[in-house]
C-alpha cells in the first residue's frame, strides 16, 4: 500500500469500530495478494507473534483443491494425474503407485509418457508439510485396447474450386492404417490421417468418412456432409416436390441409369432410343449426374443393370431412371421389356417398375425419377396382376410418360438418328430452373399439343373440305 493507504489504515484507530489490521488485509485482498505473501510479509518484518499464529492455525491446515482423476488411455499414449493443494508454504509431494513410492516424482504432477501396461494400477498422492500431511483420492490407470479417435472430421461448405481438408487423428497400437470413404465407396489412393482434394468440383460433394483400423482392432470417423456450390446447374431444380409444409430434400449425391433397348429379336426394331440415350446422358453430367448408359439388354442384362444402380443409392441420394423403348402397363403396373422377350411376353418376361421403385425406397433415396419412353398400352397376353410389397407413399416420387394410359408412345420415321418425340421436347425444357415435375409438366403440355396438331394435319389430308367441315359442325 502506499504511504496515504497506510495513514488511513492508522486513522482507523480513531473511529468508533475502526480496524487497522482489518482496514489493511481488505487492501490487500483488493490487489490479489495470497496468503503467502502475507506470511513472507510478516516474516520480513519479524512480526513473530503474527507468523506463529498463522502458521499454527491457517497455514498448518493443508487443503487439496484438485483431485487426481481416473484415466483411460491406449498403451503408449502419455498420461498426466494431477494433485494440488494449498495450506503451508512449503508444502511436498510423494506419489505413491499402491503402496509402493514413485521415485524420482516430487511434484503435483505425475507424467507416465509413454504409459506401459506394468504402470496399471492405483494411485495416490500424499502432500505434506513438516509433520503434517493428507492423502489425495486413489486415481486408477487402465489401458484400453485398440484404437482411440481424438479428432473427428468436421462438415464442410465450400466453393467448386476450393480445397477441401478433412483430417481424423488417432490413438492407437500397433500404428494405425486409414482408407477414406465418398457416399461409402473407398476414394483410391486415399489412405492418410489428412484427406486434402484441391481444386474440388461438384463430383466431390457427399457424404465422407474414415476407416481406421491395424492388426488388431477397426474404427469408423464420424460421417459428416461436404456441400460443394454453385455447380452450373443449381440444386433448386431437382428438389423433391413440396406438399404442405414438408421440407425438401437436399441431395447427397446424384445417379442415373439410362437404358436403350432397339435391336428386338421378336418385335418391331426401333430407332430413337441410341440418340435419346446419349442426349439425356449429356444433359443429365451438365446437371452434375453420375450417369451409367447402357443399350440393347436383355432380361438378364436389365436384372443386372438395375442391381447395380441401386447399390449406388443411398440416403439422400437422387435416383434417375431412364427407359426407351418397348413396354406396357396393366391396371396401373408398368412394364419394361427387354430385347429377348417372346412374342407373348407376360410381366415374367420385363422389368417391372412398380418392383424398382420400392427397392429405391428401401435404400432411402432422396428423389426418385422414371422417365418411362414406352407405350402403356394393356398387353392382352397377360391377365395377371403382380402384387408389388408395400410402397411408402412419399413427395419424392416423380413419372414422366412418353404417352397418356392405354396409349401408344410414337418415333419419328427418320432415316437418320434423330430423337423420339418425348425427348423432343424434354431436352428443350430439362436444363430450365424448375423443379422436377414442374418440367415433365411442360413437356407433357408440349406433347398433348403435337399430337392434337398431328391429328389436324391427318383430318385435313384425309377427309375432303366437304366432309371434314361437316365433321367440325356436327363437333
């Protein structure tokens, strides 16, 4: 305190319930001063009487302020236990390992770097001054086996053309390995504790994750989402339809399967579905797809097809599927039929589309699309009624047909290879920023008014003027 401190303190003698000693020690405890340097104080100045008393009834009383705790940790890794107290100045520390003393360790921390499993045990910590002395809590070492994750990849949100940079740091022995994951696939050449992608584009975005496992144990990161934006096609467009105040879906990924069946073996050849096949392939890679195309299959072919796809879905993900050529539908089931199909096909002989979409449910998929470029026409060689297993009635399923029910879907004759009609118009309307449904709307519009005005143009060269405006009067 300064000197005018220390003449007030004086002058509290002078009031009625004046404390010098309680003026100054508020004075101190103002500036943070502790207890010891009020005792080196008085030493300093040989107050014996104030020295004695605080050393026998304050400093003497040894108080722990911080227990030791109970660690877990892999073998190898350092461990730290941790013990502090305040009481006497001088005050001393001996650990103790069950009863048997820890050489070599005279202070509040106790460092096993690196821990072995012959330093598993209790421990303990006395804390002494001259004759006086406490014991901590008994703080127990275990090792545990295999693998320790210290930090988890985190989310990301980035910009095409960013760095990406993921990292999962771990605790482990024998040292650890690690294989990291896109949307579940194992990434090649991708085996380091630090995943870093430059230059990163809209194919990067997904879900990641990290295995890490050696000789003896295996581990999984955490899974966490990396946005990448803006592609040249923004998500808006292909969200799953809103009803009521649903959220939409955000995707996680997107995959297409386009399949183009023309070279039949017992049924009329068609022409469309090899251009329509590369069109949509096109536009769909623009939108940021991953797109399998594939023509000419047969039933086998299409099985295999359509498994593959669907081992590419997941949660999120949207799912495309494309199918050009010959089909039908019966009471509402629509069938795909593949190239080596009999003359009389029944739904044991195609693909049915019912079947596929409930397996795109069940892998969770954020969005399911078919396009359906086929006739839905009832096939009179087949009366059966196929029960398809329970499917979940949900905003995220979405149908564009070539043709309305119970009509047949039309090509143009054209010499060279030229779309069919139905991706006439949905390659003018797919790269707009609408919504899924919104477009197929479009292109169903577009439709309905070729085909009325085909139909005009087959009345006015069929019937004479005659005839046809009596036609139109009697309309």
């Amino acid at each position: 305190p300064h000197d005018k401190e220390l003449t007030d303190c004086s002058l509290k003698v002078l009031s009625p319930h004046g404390s010098p000693g309680r003026y100054l020690l508020a004075l101190l405890a103002d500036r943070g001063c502790t207890l010891a340097f009020l005792f080196q104080c008085l030493k300093k100045i040989e107050h014996r009487e104030a020295v004695g008393f605080l050393n026998t009834h304050v400093m003497g009383q040894i108080d722990i302020t911080m227990q030791p705790q109970n660690q877990r940790a892999p073998e190898g890794s350092p461990v730290v236990l941790s013990c502090r107290a305040v009481g006497p100045v001088e005050l001393t520390y001996q650990w103790f390992k069950g009863k048997d003393e820890v050489r070599g360790v005279n202070g509040p921390e106790l460092v096993l770097n690196p821990v072995s499993a012959a330093q598993q045990g209790a421990y303990i910590c006395r804390i002494s001054s001259g004759d006086k002395y406490v014991f901590s809590n008994w703080a127990h070492v275990r090792l545990v086996s295999g693998l320790n994750i210290i930090q988890q990849p985190r989310p990301q949100a980035l910009m095409e053309g960013d760095t990406l940079y993921l990292e999962c740091a771990v605790q482990a022995n024998p040292p650890p390995k690690f294989q990291w994951y896109l949307n579940k696939q194992p990434m090649p050449n991708c085996t380091r504790s630090i995943l870093k992608i430059p230059c990163i584009t809209t194919a990067d975005r997904g879900i990641y994750s990290c295995k890490i496992y050696n000789l003896y144990h295996e581990a999984w990161s955490d899974q966490v989402q990396v946005n990448i934006g803006p592609g040249s096609f923004s998500d808006d467009s292909w969200e799953a339809p809103k009803v009521g105040k649903q959220d939409l879906f955000n995707s996680t990924d997107k995959v297409a399967l386009l399949i183009g069946n023309m070279n039949y073996l017992h049924h009329q050849q068609l022409r469309a579905p090899m251009a329509d096949v590369h069109e949509l392939t096109n536009l769909l890679r623009q939108l940021d797809f991953k797109v399998v195309s594939l023509l000419n299959l047969n039933w086998q072919e299409m099985h295999s097809a359509v498994t593959e796809f669907l081992l590419l879905l997941d949660r999120g993900v949207y799912g495309l599927l494309y199918f050009a050529g010959h089909g039908y539908e019966n009471y509402g089931n629509s069938f795909m039929v593949p190239i080596d199909a009999p003359a009389s096909y029944t739904f044991k002989h195609c693909l049915w589309v019912q079947d596929v979409l409930q397996r795109m449910q069940a892998r969770q998929t954020g969005l399911n699309v078919f396009l359906l470029d086929m006739c839905r026409k009832r096939n009179p060689n087949d009366e059966s009624i196929p029960q398809p297993g329970p499917l979940r009635v949900t905003a995220n399923i979405v149908f564009g047909y070539a043709t309305c029910v119970d009509a047949e879907a039309f090509e143009v004759n054209k010499d060279d290879l030229s779309n069919g009609i139905f991706m006439s118009f949905l390659k003018k309307r797919l790269m707009e920023p609408e919504k899924v449904s919104v477009i197929l709307d479009k292109v169903a519009e577009g439709l309905g008014l070729k085909m009325f005005k085909s139909l005009l143009v087959f009345c006015l060269n069929y019937f004479s003027d005659k005839t046809f405006y009596k036609m139109c009067y009697y309309c």
